[in-house]
C-alpha cells in the first residue's frame, strides 16, 4: 500500500489536468490610455460606484498590460449602452465584441494572448462608467456576473427599495435561488440612482439570484401612511406596473413586504396594498390590456405577506446550506447586505427575530389550499410547475 500512494500521486500529476484558477484582477497594473487629450481615470478605477467617468460618443479608451488579458468587466452608472471592445494582434486592431447594452454589468472574455485593449462608444450616447476591472490569465471570477433575462420564475420576491430584498427577508434569496436553485426573480419598485442599483447587483450575485431584477421606476417617495403615499404615488400606475411584471414572469409564489410597511414606511405599505390587488388583475384579461397582448395572463398560486398574521410560516435562516459552503443564509444575506455600502454607512444592519423578523411571513392568498407542512413557501406546488433553475 505505501507503493500505491506515490503512484496514484503521479498518475493525476500526469493525467488529470489541473483544475483552472480564477482569473486575478490586475486592473491597477494596467495602462489606461485616452489619446484625444490628458484625462483623470480615477472614477472607473477607485471602487466607488457614486462616481463615474463620461465617454462621450466615438471616444476610446485604451488598456495596456504587461500580461495577458482574459477579461473585461464593465459597470455602468445610470444605463447601459452597447460599447465596442477590440484588442491588438500582430500592431492590428482587431474587432472583438460589443456589449449588448441591455445590463448594467457586462463582462467580455478575451482571447488569449491579448495585452491591449480599447473601449469604443460607438453609441451615440455619452454613457457613463463606474467602473472598468480587468482580469489576468483564468477563469471569469464567480463574483463576476452573467445575467439571465427575466423569463418564467418559480417565485418572484417584489422589494420596494434596495437593500429591502435583504433587510426584510432575511435568508429567503439564498435558501432559494441559491441552496434549492429555483427560477427566483427580483422586482424593485424604486431602482433608486446608478450606484444602489449596482450595490444591489452583487448583493443579488451573491446569494444566488441569476436573473437580472426588473425595475419598476417609482419615484423614491415615501409617506407615513398608506393614504398619503398614494398622494405621492399614483396606485393604477403601481398596480399597472406590477400586473405586467407577474405577467412577464409568471411565478407560481409571490412574497413581498409588510401591510404596515415594516416600521411604518408608506411605500412598503403601498408594496403589499398593490401585490393584494395585482395577484388577482394579473389573471384577469380585461385589466391592462396592453401587458395582456404583450404577455398574456397569468395567476399565481401564492402570495405571502412579511409579518401577516395569518397562516404564518417561520423560517430558521440559521440552517447551513451547501452551496455555500456550509453558511447559513442569514449570514450570506448579511454579506450581501454588506454590497449595499452607502445603506449600511447609514446604519441598516441585518437583525434576528424582533419585532420585525425578517424569517416569519402569512399566507395572504393561495389557489392551491393552506400550507399544512409550513416549512416551504413552495409547499403544494407541483414540481413539474417549476421553471427550474435558470441553466
């Protein structure tokens, strides 16, 4: 048996290829070159996405390193426009790839060899950038995204704000895009401005949500009260507007935020008054005819309520999951959380039970009878129902 040991050790040196290494960011090596005049690339290469470096259009923005470039990772400010990346072979500039302009994230792998690169905004914008990384020889780095397009989703989690998603749901997007790898879509009412939207991705990547979130555009207003909010909000747009993101993603369960708004937010109170109402517009073809030609109509089984009375369902976020690596999912919310940087220097953390608990939801409404297990927000939905995951 001693013999074997070094043998079989030898064997995989020999024959079992080496598992490949993430790709290192070498972004600060590199030479950021604008040929047209002397210009401060410190917005796109100092981490904080509240700043941001203005290409207008038919600029080029030249990277130069000393050794090979794998990749590209590109985060817009506001909104995201195509730009044209190409690399030099041989003294040639030579066309490579143009990011679809649909995300806020894109990234481009390179081929291999590459040392210099130019970005081109070839979109007749001028289009802001946070932030320009650029990855060494590997793989794409797990933190980097790759969005998935909304599309069919098990369960649909509708947040009013960024950071929401978390703060009020504790474990729920890790255990379930995550550790069960579910179809899980987001829905924001309020996106807020360019760099919460950006804190929110990598909170999202983070804990497992692959689809890219959908975005509603209320403005961030907030009231004491239902009554008045909807002086500030205008409830048929709000209605409308979440009608036609259940149509378009039609999930089988829906969660959102509490009736009376978590610690009273008017917003939050509009959230869960409006998903009441649109679980049951969104099935009916006579309501908002426009989201009806453009994706149908759609009933949803389910709709849970964070903190209803009735029906309720406690969740332990405590339990490890996994697939990550043994962590539980509060704790993964919390580093999420922690993505939201311009929420938490405000002082927002993440708590455990209280008065708020972030692990107890009511079912508010079902078509398929009341959860008797109550342990799953998926209990009495079919699994050949499901989406699945988004692979």
């Amino acid at each position: 048996m001693r013999r074997i040991v070094p043998i079989l050790m030898i064997f995989m040196l020999l024959f079992v290829p080496a598992l490949a290494e993430e790709a290192q960011d070498i972004t600060g090596e590199c030479t950021f070159v604008r040929k047209t005049s002397q210009v401060d690339f410190k917005p796109i290469l100092d981490r904080n996405y509240a700043s941001f470096f203005t290409m207008n259009p038919n600029r080029v923005v030249e990277v130069r390193a000393e050794e090979d470039i794998s990749g590209v990772y590109l985060q817009f400010f506001r909104y995201a426009y195509p730009l044209n990346i190409q690399y030099e072979q041989d003294g040639e500039w030579i066309f490579h790839n143009t990011t679809d302009g649909t995300y806020l994230t894109a990234y481009v792998p390179l081929p291999e060899g590459t040392r210099k690169i130019q970005i081109i905004n070839k979109s007749g914008k001028k289009v802001d950038l946070a932030e320009v990384s650029i990855f060494g020889a590997g793989d794409k780095p797990g933190h980097i995204p790759e969005w998935e397009a909304p599309a069919k989703a098990d369960l649909l989690l509708v947040s009013t704000h960024p950071d929401d998603e978390l703060l009020w749901f504790g474990g729920l997007l890790p255990t379930y895009a995550g550790e069960k790898d579910l179809a899980v879509q987001v829905a924001y009412l309020v996106p807020s401005i360019g760099y919460r939207r950006l804190e929110l991705l990598d909170g999202l990547w983070h804990c497992g949500v692959e689809r890219y979130p959908l975005f509603l555009e209320m403005l961030d207003k907030r009231a004491p009260n239902l009554k008045k909010q909807y002086e500030l909000w205008n409830r048929n747009t709000l209605l409308e507007k979440v009608v036609t993101a259940i149509r378009q993603v039609q999930p089988e369960v829906i969660v959102t935020q509490d009736e009376r708004g978590e610690y009273g937010h008017g917003a939050h109170r509009a959230c869960a008054d409006v998903c009441k109402q649109a679980i049951i517009d969104a099935a009916d073809a006579a309501k908002y005819k426009k989201s009806v030609q453009e994706y149908g109509v759609w009933q949803a089984k389910k709709l849970y309520l964070h903190l209803y009375g009735e029906n309720q369902i406690r969740f332990n976020w405590r339990e490890p999951l996994s697939v990550f690596e043994g962590k539980d999912g509060l704790t993964v919310a919390a580093e999420a959380l922690a993505f939201h940087k311009s929420q938490t220097m405000g002082g927002w953390a993440m708590e455990e039970g209280g008065q708020y608990d972030n692990a107890l939801f009511g079912l508010f409404f079902s078509t398929v009878g009341e959860d008797i297990e109550k342990n799953d927000l998926m209990e009495n939905i079919p699994e050949e129902w499901l989406a699945g995951t988004a692979d």
